[in-house]
C-alpha cells in the first residue's frame, strides 16, 4: 500500500507499513467490534457445551452428532471469511444460535443453550480469549528481553554517566542500564503468569451465577478448553467479570509504565544535547514544516499507550467497586476497555524490540560525559572513609568543599588543591597524593573496584546478565509448557469431536 507523508526526504530510510500504523493509531483507520474476536472462543466453548452434553445424555447421540456437523459448518465459514459479525443481532451468542437453529432446526439448534446463560457464556468466551493475549504478551516481553540482554551484553563496558533527578550522579555502564530495563521486565512476564494461576479457571456451568439443575460435568468441558479446573463457586465469575480483566489491566500497565520510562530515557539520550544514542530513521518521522526535524516519535506512542493504559485500567477498577450479587450489566463494557488495552500494549513490545535491535550507541559520547560535572566525587568520598576510617557523614562535608573550591577553579572533578583546602579547613591532615585523587575519580575504575551485587563492576554485571538468561529461560520453558498443555487438550477436544460425529 502506498504511504503519502508530508516529510522525509532527509531520511535514509522510511518507517514501514506497520510503523505508520502504529504512529497514526486511529487516525484513518477504525477498530472491528468486540464480538468479532470473540468468533472462534464461542465456538470451541459450545462445541465443548454441546459435547459434554451429550455425554451427560442430556443431549441424546444423534442430537450431538448434528448440532456439532452445524457448529462445524459455521467454524468452517469463519475460517474462510464467510461469517462475521451481525449488527442486527445482539451479540455474538445470538448470532451463532440463530444461525445452529437457521440450518438444524430449533428442535436441534434450540438446545445448545440448555444449562448455560449468556453470563457464563461470555465469561467463558472472555477468559478463552485473554488467556491467549496472556501467552502472546508473555511470548512478545521475551523476546524484548532477548534484545535488551543482547544490547545489554554488548554495551556491558561502555561507560556513561548514571542519573538522580535528571543530573549526573555517578558511573555506570550502557549495559548496566539495560539490564535495569530487563528486570522489570522479567516481573512483568511474572505478573502475566501468575494471572494464569489465578484465572484459568472454567467459569461455564454457572449459568446465571446460581449453577442448573441439569447434570453438568463441568471438569469435561474444563479439560476440553484447557483449563486446570473448573470455578469452584457459580456465583463468583459472574459477578466479578471485571476481574480478570482488571488483573490482566494492571499487569500490562505496569509493562507500559516500564515501556515508557525507558522510552523517555532513549528520548534524551538521542537529543543533540546528551547524543548518546541515535534511533534509526524508521523509528523517526519529519515535520510538516521545518526540513530539519527528525523527531523520536514511536517513542512518543509508547508513552501515550502507557497513559492510555492507566486510564482504561481505572475504568475497569472502577466498575468492579459497587456490583451487587450476580450479573450486573455495566460489566459488560468491561470487554471494549481490556480489548482497547491489549491492543495498544502488544505493538508497543515489538516496537521497543525493533528500537533497540537498530539502535546506534555513541560510546565516545557515552564516556566522555561519565569524566565531567564531578562524577567521581562520591567514589572519591567512599574511598577517603575506606582508607582513612572517617565517619561517612565528615568525609562527605569535606568533599562537599571540594567540589565548591574546585567549582571555582573552573574544574569539572574535584583537584588535588581543592581537596586538600578542605582537609585543612577541618583540620585533616591525610596522606593523599595527586595521582590518587585523579585515579580515584577516573569513570573506568568503576568496572574493576570491589563491588555489592547489582553494581555496574564489570564482574556484577555479567552475573546479572547470566542470572536473567537465566530466569529468561525458565520463563521460556514455563510458556512452552502451557501451550504444550493447550495443544494437548486441543487434540483431546478433536478427539471427542470425532466419537460424537461417528
């Protein structure tokens, strides 16, 4: 598809297809209804439905046999594009009925809803389909750490100056950044397993929120759709249907706010000021107007996703606040906000990935602004308290001075005549010479010094890069279990499918 711009010629090269997407959100291109992702999820729940009914012998063989053959006919449309939503229908649920009862007839057709409600159904149809959002946001934050790991590895001794308040604070190294990012990271895949703990529960077979009197084996239909139980009380899921959705909510927010953070750190570091780092043209776009500018703007939609998220995330907490026993409808727009939500997030990972996979490092830079703006004053502290046994609280006073006397001599370290000014205005008389005070102060000793874990030491920060590959790799073999566990009930629903079809 062509792409009109008002800007880019002084680019390399230009953002592709899914970037301007991403860039122009909704500008010139609508969302689809809710319901429609939800076709595929109500189907494998009432093919599960119709076939635990017929082994209940609610539903009698041949009445299984030829609800299913319908059902089949409508997946098999789906799947070629040939059925999507109605809006002269209510919902997705009514749509799939009126369609079973349209080619079998409503004495077949009419009895896919015996012991089941709309608010287990939807419920049922929901959890299906943020359980695969789960899998597919723990699967895109994996591989964004995999490149911050990489980057992180390579930048691992590329010194830069450290940040409190937006100041220079103390050394650090590229790498050690990185790594900062890959933690939060990390708990934010954990935060989308543990939803798993919490909601792969089957909420079908609670009608209503006060169960049936039909014999319902609601452990078939929950290993039929992969869950690890049943939900152990009807009442439950259907009046907190803003849970899981909340809980999945949070998760993500939190994974936009880490997204954004470190999106407004590659922001400054790219300006002309700090020139650090440089985003590829593709992660740029230009201006209507002025010829020069090639603004960072895919970071700027990660950081508007990330407020957007906390918005949608509100509403849906707010929903949840006041709901009395059983199914409240204002529960229902619960749906729009966590679909809204996850579409925002899931390009924001493969954006950040691909920023970081092209980003180019200004390593000189780096390291020549770790040796200025008294960078080393607080090593320089440290080492005197070390050395010479002085109370932390006395050595930095005495190089608080320091740094004022130095300030006047036009320096950007503390100096050997400013230190000893000090020492002398305290009455201190340590055996420091020149060369120590330089050393001392020097950015490249943070790699070697003795140093805590979590240090930017070159030592730490490669057990830290092998600790997260290797909780990475944990997490990597906890999702290819889960869809191992899925495919696996799958091929058993297949399986069942088949005796009742035979």
């Amino acid at each position: 598809m062509k792409v009109n711009r008002l800007w880019g010629e002084r680019f390399e090269s230009l953002p592709n297809r899914e970037i301007i997407d991403f860039l122009s959100g909704r500008d010139v291109k609508g969302i689809p209804p809710a319901d429609e992702r939800l076709i595929p999820y109500d189907l494998w729940g009432t093919q599960a439905h119709v076939m635990m009914l017929t082994h209940q012998g609610i539903l009698s063989k041949p009445e299984g046999k030829k609800i299913l053959k319908g059902l089949l006919e409508l997946e098999s449309l789906y799947l070629k594009g040939k059925f999507k939503v109605d809006p002269s229908y209510e919902d997705i649920h009514s749509q799939v009925e009126a369609f079973l009862i349209e080619r079998v007839g409503i004495d077949y057709g009419g009895k896919i809803h015996t012991g089941r409600s709309r608010n287990d159904q939807i419920a049922l149809d929901m959890r299906l389909y943020l359980r695969d959002q789960v899998l597919e946001g723990i699967e895109g934050i994996i591989e964004l750490i995999e490149s911050v790991l990489r980057r992180a590895w390579e930048h691992r001794a590329s010194l830069m100056p450290g940040f409190t308040h937006h100041q220079h604070a103390m050394v650090t190294t590229f790498g050690h950044l990185l790594l900062s990012f890959g933690e939060a990271l990390l708990r934010d895949a954990h935060r989308l397993t543990h939803w798993f703990d919490l909601f792969n529960k089957n909420p079908l077979g609670s009608g209503a929120g006060y169960g049936t009197s039909f014999a319902l084996d609601r452990k078939l239909t929950s290993t039929l759709l992969g869950f690890d139980g049943p939900t152990e009380n009807a009442i439950d899921p259907i009046t907190q249907r803003w849970e899981p959705e909340a809980e999945l909510a949070y998760a993500l927010t939190v994974t936009m706010n880490h997204l954004s953070s470190m999106a407004q750190t590659l922001i400054l570091l790219s300006t002309r000021e700090f020139n650090m780092v440089q985003l590829d043209d593709r992660h740029c776009s230009g201006s209507s107007i002025m010829p020069q500018k090639r603004n960072p703007c895919s970071l700027e939609i990660i950081k508007a996703k990330a407020s957007l998220s906390q918005g949608l995330l509100m509403s849906l907490l707010s929903i949840g606040k006041a709901l009395f026993m059983g199914y409240n409808r204002e529960t229902q727009w619960t749906k729009y906000w966590i679909m809204d939500l996850v579409d925002e997030v899931k390009p924001a990972l493969l954006v950040m990935k691909d920023i970081l996979q092209l980003l180019r490092v200004n390593s000189r830079r780096m390291e020549e602004l770790a040796r200025g703006d008294f960078i080393g004053a607080t090593p320089l502290m440290e080492w005197i308290v070390h050395s010479f046994h002085l109370p932390l609280r006395k050595a930095k006073r005495v190089v608080e001075k320091a740094v004022k006397y130095s300030e006047k001599e036009g320096r950007e370290e503390v100096s050997y005549q400013g230190l000893k000014k000090a020492l002398s205005e305290f009455n201190l008389d340590l055996s420091i010479s020149e060369s120590e005070v330089k050393q001392i102060q020097a950015p490249e000793r943070v790699l070697t010094q003795p140093s805590p874990i979590g240090a930017p030491s070159q030592k730490r920060i490669e057990e830290n890069y092998r600790s997260l590959r290797q909780r990475e790799k944990e997490l990597r073999k906890w999702l290819i279990e889960r869809k191992r566990k899925l495919q696996k009930a799958k091929e058993w629903f297949e399986e069942r499918r088949k005796q009742v079809l035979i």
